[in-house]
C-alpha cells in the first residue's frame, strides 16, 4: 500500500509541475492537469472529462477496430474516424463493380447503411487502479472475469503503467453491429497518399462515417435487421466556429505506443539497426506492390488496404531516425544517464543492470522483427493454416478461404517471398535446420523460392480447394519456419524494453527518476488506453527561414489537383464546386479570400492509435478529427520537442463540407444538429 501511494504522490507532484505541452494523462487523474489546463483555455472540469457517476466526454469516445479512436457526434450513434482507420472495412466491402474507394459511398438512409462484418468498437466504461489487487496476488485473469461479469457486452484488460509499478483496470462494452455511413472517394480521404503521408503543408480530407447499432435494450449485439442505432450516455457537440493560432486543443484518444523513458541503449537500437533494416525491407515490399497495383485496377482495389499499412510505418520511422539525429536524442540520454549516474550512486547499478539486459536480448529481438518483416509477410501460408486447422469447422474453413482469396494475387505474393526470402537468407541468425535445407537443396534462397510458386497448388481459390494442402510445398515451407517462429516468440513484445528480462530492470530504474527528477513531467507511456493531451493552435519553423502557417484551405487542394496522377486526381463534383464556390454555410473568407478550412495543426502528444482521435476546443466541442502527425514528429515517440512536435488535424468544416457538398448527403448534417 506505502509503495503504491509513494508512486501515486510522485505522479501528481511531477504532474502539477510539468506547464509544456507534452504527456498523455489518465482520465481519471486529469484532476492534477486541469488547472494548467485552465490557465490555457480550457472551460471545463475533470468531471466533465470523465465520471463514472454522470455521463462525461469519455462515453462520446471509441476504441475503433482495435487500433485507432472514433467520437460519436450524435443521439443515434453515428461515428466519425478516419478514412484510413476505416480503410480495411471500406475496402472489403468494395468491388470492381462497387468500387467505394475510388468512388467513396454515401447513404441516404438508414436502410442504405452497410454491414462490417469484423469490426468492433470498444466504448470505456471505467478505469480503476488494482494494483494492490495484483501486488496481494489475485491474477490479471481473475480481475478481468469478475469485470466481464458486470454487464452485457462487457469486455476487460488490466494494463502496467510506468512499467509495473502501478496496474489499471478498463472496463468496456464491444459493439460488433458497425456499419458504414459515409467514405469520401480516396482522392479526398488519402489525398497525396504516400507523397503526402507525414507531411505539412496537408490537404487531406482524413474522415469516414459509420454508425453502431445496439439491440432494442440499447445493448451491444451481434448483427441482426432488427438491431437499432444505439443511444449514446454523451455525444460530441460540434463547432464550426473557426479556429485561430494560439487557442486551446485537447485530444481524447487511444494513443498506441510511446517510450518516453527507455535508456540511450534503446535508442541506439532504434536509430541504427531495426528502423533502418525494416525501411529497407518495406521499401522493396512496397515496390513491389505499387508495381503491380499501378498495372491492374483489380490489383490496386485488392492491395490497397495491405499496402497502406506497410507503407504508413514505413514512412514513420524515416521521420523517427531524422528526428532522433536532429535533436541528438541518443547525445542527450547519455548525458541524462551520467548526471542521474553522478546523482544517485547507489542506484547506477540500475543503468549496468539494464544496459546488460539489452546486450542480451538485442539479437533475439532483432530477429522477431525480422522474422515479420519478412518470412511472415508471405501471405500464401495463411491458406495451409486455414486449411490444417483444427480449430475452425469445415463451414468456417470455406469462408476464410474465400475471404483470403478474394484479395490475393499468386504472382504478387511470388514476387514479394522472393525478395523476402532472399533477405532473411542475408539477415537471419535464427534460421531453421530445416529452412537452411530447402535453401540448400535449391541453390539458395531465391531459387527455392522460386520453385515454391512454381510446385505450389495453392496460387488460387480453385487451386486450393483440389489441393491435398498437408502435402503441398507451401506446407512444408510453413513447417520449415515454425521453429524460427518458436525461437523468437519469447520476444513477441511491443517494444525492444517491454521483453521481461529488460522491463523488470526499468520498473525499479522508472521509479528512481520519479524520485530523483521531480520536476520532470511524467506520464505512463502509451498503451493503446484512454488518455488526455492537450496543447494549442501553432505553426512552427520547419527549417531556418521556413515557417509554417498552422492552416490549410481548398486551394492548396487545387493547388495539387492533377488527373494524371491517381492520388491528386479529386473527384470532378470538387473541382465544379471549387469553380463555382458554391461552399455554401462552409464558406469562410480568411486572409481577404473567399475559402473553405481544410486541415490545421497543433502542439498535442499524439502517437499511432490517436488517429480518428476527437479535437475539442476549450468548451469541450468537436473543432476537428486527428490524423498525423509532421514528419519529423514522429520521433514523439521516444522524445516530445514541443518546439517543433505537430499533430495534424482536418477540420471539422471540411469534414461538414465534404459530406454535404461532394456527398450530398444533408441528412447527416442535419442529424448533428447543424
């Protein structure tokens, strides 16, 4: 109990005394930050950012689809996130026929809107610190079924914060019945793509619409005809009243990973050896790919979601590695670890202790990485465990066959292994006795993998369903790295410092600079839970000379417009409202022109998982939907520079606009209550 209050005071103190615009903060302990907040523009009280005695902003907040966030804007439940958040749902429901990408989709109804099959959205119920439940002995497993007994459609995880020194309990109700509302055609809600991606000046229209339904007790349901729009405790006023540089933001998201306090080992790992190696490996990847997309339109519909997942990280951590060297973070840990070193020698045994851990683990982790980098990015292995098992009934083995065939294409899948391959043959330490022998047996890696393709049944649907698939070369290839699988599952960890032999040293390491730096503000890093970060409206100097205004409006849009070019070509109804500025309550007259908002930045703590996040300002109302962040942002992750570190945001007008004006579809605003 003393060890717990000891880390609670030492949060609240070092809280209270943090004023930059850095840290991702527990709803439930925002009490500490409100006054700060206060002082910055912010009108409301903790309670109004979370309660569990009255509806509050949280319950206006989603986990959408496990990895990013959502807001509901209305009484019936309608959901705005991003476009690539609901990307992966907005292409499995797409066709050559029905292409929603390139078209986007727009119902007019209720009776239009369309089923996701996989989808979910997590709704927090409430947090509650357990830690001295786990300290006494009671086992994650049990606090969570005890939760999950609460109620309906009750679903639970307990999460380390601060590295195991304090654990939380989230308590949500999963929805499953999600159905797309509204997507913009992928030239606004990606446009400038990869080109784009990371990247201010912005002018991407980043938002989709879905809608939960519930059943007709408002509970959560599985799919049924019969299942309702749900009825939410709170949902999000909007406000199209503009924005300015220098007022108040406040995000409330599900922000995924961030290591704010792992040590200079860490960082040298980061910078020199995994971001560099797995750039490499998704740029051939995503050559490979964008060759093909570019040569088939079936092919681009099919690819699209899988190559702008491989391609959002992969543009990331260039930005990570630029920034890290930018700010000299690797320079400036060392300097941190000498002073706590030279302040607290009885303690510099943590630092041995951990740089040891690293030294130990290093190579294993590297090879997991590499190991989903390559060997496990060969999609064709997904039919033989499909196929092999024995946890799926013959009639759910037929389904997945046909979903995971409907976006594959044997030759691009031949293309990639070979390059994949031929690395790992490279890089590899962990390779198999096995694999080593079909590499031997071919004349190498490449050879092998080309024969593979070649004798493999599986290349196609009807291929699979004749095959004999436990004798096929595709299973003896998926035999042959199980074991490397095996070798590196002791590593299957979020990060390099999460590894137990690692992060045992940081929970003693994080609670001595607690101690020690009481003026430095510290926050449990991201973890894919509920948090706070807030800041302001700002521009910033990107380079010497170079500064960048903090909006963006249409023309910048127009500005790229190019037929010719799949990602700048935006639909014609853009261009012909654009010509005639018919912008209608959209409209704004900035700078002595006649314009509509597009997107804005701001100072806010954001990582992955934020994206889709709400952007609120002082009074709690909706101003925009989170997306990105700048370039040399990313390296937030590991080092927030407040000086330089932007959030990227479309606004909220030009959602409104895009939907009304492009979309046509007027219900939806006047459901929101505009």
């Amino acid at each position: 109990m003393k060890r717990t209050l000891l880390i609670v005071a030492l949060l609240v103190a070092t809280t209270l005394s943090a004023v930059a615009d850095k840290g991702m903060w527990l709803p439930s302990l925002i009490g500490s930050r409100i006054k700060d907040m206060k002082s910055k523009g912010f009108k409301l009280s903790a309670e109004d950012i979370y309660s569990i005695n009255q509806a509050s902003l949280k319950d206006a907040v989603v986990l959408f689809d496990g990895g990013c966030t959502g807001e509901i804007v209305t009484e019936k439940g309608l959901l705005l996130t991003n476009h690539h958040c609901g990307y992966d749902a907005i292409q499995a429901l797409s066709t050559v026929e029905h292409d929603y990408l390139t078209d986007g989709f727009w119902a007019m109804n209720h009776a239009e809107e369309l089923y996701c099959p996989g989808l979910k959205v997590h709704i927090l119920q409430r947090m509650e610190d357990v830690t001295e439940r786990v300290n006494a002995g009671e086992t994650r497993e049990d606090i969570i079924a005890k939760a999950e007994a609460e109620g309906v459609g009750f679903k639970a995880k307990v999460e380390s914060m601060y590295y195991g020194n304090i654990f939380y309990l989230f308590v949500y109700r999963e929805f499953s019945d999600v159905r797309l509302v509204g997507a913009p055609p992928t030239t606004i809600g990606k446009f400038g793509a990869d080109n784009d991606n990371w990247i201010w000046p912005r002018h991407t229209g980043d938002f989709s619409v879905f809608r939960i339904y519930a059943d007709k007790d408002n509970n959560p349901a599985e799919y049924s005809a019969d299942n309702r729009p749900y009825t939410p405790k709170r949902h999000f006023e909007i406000s199209t009243a503009g924005i300015k540089e220098g007022d108040f933001t406040m995000i409330y998201g599900f922000p995924g990973n961030t290591q704010e306090y792992i040590t200079s080992d860490a960082v040298k790992y980061i910078a020199e050896t995994s971001d560099p190696t797995k750039i490499a490996l998704r740029t051939a990847r995503l050559d490979i790919i964008g060759a093909a997309q570019s040569a088939s339109p079936e092919v681009r519909i099919q690819y699209a979601a899988k190559q702008a997942n491989i391609a959002n990280a992969w543009k990331k951590w260039q930005g990570e590695v630029l920034g890290i060297n930018r700010l000299g973070t690797y320079d400036k840990k060392l300097a941190y670890e000498a002073r706590f070193r030279e302040e607290n020698p009885t303690k510099a045994y943590l630092l041995d202790s951990l740089a040891a851990a690293y030294e130990r683990n290093i190579e294993g982790y590297f090879n997991y990485e590499l190991f989903n980098e390559t060997l496990r990015g060969i999609e064709l292995q997904q039919a033989v465990a499909i196929a092999l098992s024995d946890k799926l009934s013959e009639e759910d083995k037929v389904a997945r066959a046909e979903l995971f065939y409907k976006d594959f294409q044997v030759d691009v899948d031949r293309a990639l292994a070979v390059a994949m391959l031929t690395e790992y043959e490279k890089m590899g330490t962990y390779i198999s006795e096995e694999l080593k022998a079909l590499f031997a047996r071919h004349g190498g890696a490449k050879e092998y993998a080309t024969w593979l393709y070649d004798n493999t049944a599986l290349g196609t649907l009807e291929g699979y369903r004749a095959a004999d698939v436990a004798n096929d070369p595709m299973a003896e290839f998926a035999r042959a790295i199980a074991p490397i699988a095996q070798r590196v599952k002791p590593y299957t960890y979020r990060n390099l410092s999460n590894i137990p032999d690692i992060e045992r040293w940081f929970r003693p390491y994080v609670k001595a600079l607690m101690e020690w730096d009481t003026k430095r503000a510290f926050f449990p890093d991201a973890n894919l839970t509920l948090r706070v970060a807030y800041g302001k409206i700002a521009g910033y100097e990107y380079a010497d000379g170079e500064y960048h205004l903090p909006q963006t409006t249409i023309e910048g849009i127009m500005e790229k417009d190019n037929p010719e070019i799949y990602d700048y070509n935006i639909p014609q109804r853009l261009r012909d409202v654009y010509a005639t500025k018919d912008y209608g309550r959209w409209g704004v007259t900035m700078n002595g022109k006649y314009t509509v908002p597009v997107c804005f930045i701001a100072t806010n703590h954001t990582t992955g998982g934020n994206s889709g996040s709400p952007v609120l300002n002082g009074k709690g109302e909706l101003i925009g939907i989170n997306f990105d962040r700048t370039w040399l942002s990313t390296m937030s992750d590991i080092e927030f520079d407040e000086t330089l570190c932007r959030n990227i945001i479309c606004d909220i007008r030009y959602v409104l606009f895009v939907i009304d004006k492009v979309g046509g579809a007027e219900w939806l605003i006047q459901e929101m209550g505009l």
